[in-house]
C-alpha cells in the first residue's frame, strides 16, 4: 500500500557548490526547505551529479548565495557591521 508523499518530501532541494570546478570532488552544502540550515558534504563528481538529479535540487545562484552570507555575517557579527 501506497502513502501519500509527506509535505517533507515537496519540499524544495537546494545545493551550494563550494569547491572549484575541476576538483575531483564536489565540496557543496545541501538544505532541504531552508536555504539557510544546511549539511557540509563532499562527493565525487559523478555521484554529486546523481545526488542532485535524485534529489531534484535547485543550484542557488549568486544574488541567493550573497543573501545567505549576509544573513550569516549579522548573526556572526550583529546587526549593521561589515565583514571586511
């Protein structure tokens, strides 16, 4: 018997390439739901390309990388404070 896929599973996959693009592994964080909690993991190229395809994910582009970052810097830093 069939269940019906739970709301986890609808939610979107996101992936951040960390590592160069000729590295033998793919350095990437993976979030489910929320861009901003993500794991640290790393793959070989050829499995890294079967993990995104499986888990449908959606590779954050540079203008939703740069808001993460920033997020990040005000709680590591606080409010109104340049990382530079």
């Amino acid at each position: 018997m069939s269940q019906p896929a739970s709301h986890f599973d609808q939610m979107p996959r996101y992936v951040r390439v960390r590592s160069a693009p000729d590295d033998t592994f793919v350095e990437f964080d993976f979030a489910i739901g929320f861009p901003d909690l993500f794991v640290e993991l790393v793959l070989p190229r050829k499995a890294f390309a079967q993990f995104c395809e499986v888990n449908q994910v959606q590779h954050m582009d540079t203008q939703m990388c740069e808001a993460l970052d920033a997020d990040a810097r005000k709680w590591r830093y606080g409010e109104g404070r340049d990382a530079d």
